[in-house]
C-alpha cells in the first residue's frame, strides 16, 4: 500500500468512527493535506500546539499523529530506500551529482531530497545527468 492509500484508509477509518470530520473523506485532498500543511506553516511545532490545532479541526489528537507518522514513515522510506539503497554522496561522480541537484530543483527546493533523487538515477546510470541533458538539447532542436 502506498502513502496515498494508507492516508485515504486512515481519513476513511477516523471519520467513521466520527473522529475525523470531513465533508467528503477527500484522502490526500482532506485530513492529510491539513495535517501536512500544518507542518508546512508550523516548523517543529510543540506537542500541546499540534494537539489544540487538531481539536479545532475537529480531529482526535491521536489520530492526527498517525497522519503524522505515516507521513514520517513514508519519507524515511523514501531516504533510506530506493535505487541508491546503501550509497553516500562520495561513492559516485561528484559532478554528475552536482548536475543532478540542480536539475532536481524543478521538482523541491529541498537539497537533501534532490540529492537523494539525483542519488538514484546515478546509481541506475552513472551519466544520467549528462544523457539527460544531450536528450533535452535534442528535443529543443
């Protein structure tokens, strides 16, 4: 089961068991995007501050924690997994992970997170970034 799977199965199980109030059970669109974009506007929030904002949405504390955690979940999943399983920075090209970064940035302006994918297509194919850029001049044409 992916993220969004286990987010819709989590908001569809809070809400019938009434804890979780939303007008349609929306998933991703609902319960975990709020939970989500508390996190975005709230950088490391406190307990107690989490807590009364689950409250005012209508939430169960608790159950706003097992978003919570899913989602922690799923991205230490995501760091931890992939093609690059086991690889550090050092152990590929440096200027190939360079490009890699930066062309990883249309998609986060999160780093860490573009290394990590620049990290996976290194290790699939140690010119990626060189390709992928042959490949783009080519269409542009």
């Amino acid at each position: 089961m992916n993220l969004l799977e286990s987010l819709r199965k989590l908001a569809e199980s809070s809400s019938s068991r009434g804890k979780v109030k939303t007008s349609e059970n929306a998933g991703i669109e609902g319960v975990p995007l709020k939970v989500l974009r508390f996190f975005h506007e709230n950088p490391n929030p406190s307990d107690d501050k989490f807590h009364s904002w689950a409250e005012k949405q209508g939430m169960e504390p608790d159950d706003a924690e097992e978003i919570a955690y899913r989602f922690v979940t799923e991205f230490s999943n995501f760091v931890f997994g992939g093609k690059s399983k086991g690889k550090i920075p050092g152990d590929l090209d440096e200027g190939q992970l360079l490009k890699g970064i930066e062309v990883e940035l249309e998609h986060t302006p999160n780093r860490a997170v573009c290394a990590k994918i620049a990290l996976d297509h290194l290790t699939e194919f140690s010119n990626y970034y060189d390709a992928l850029a042959k490949m783009e001049a080519s269409l542009k044409g």
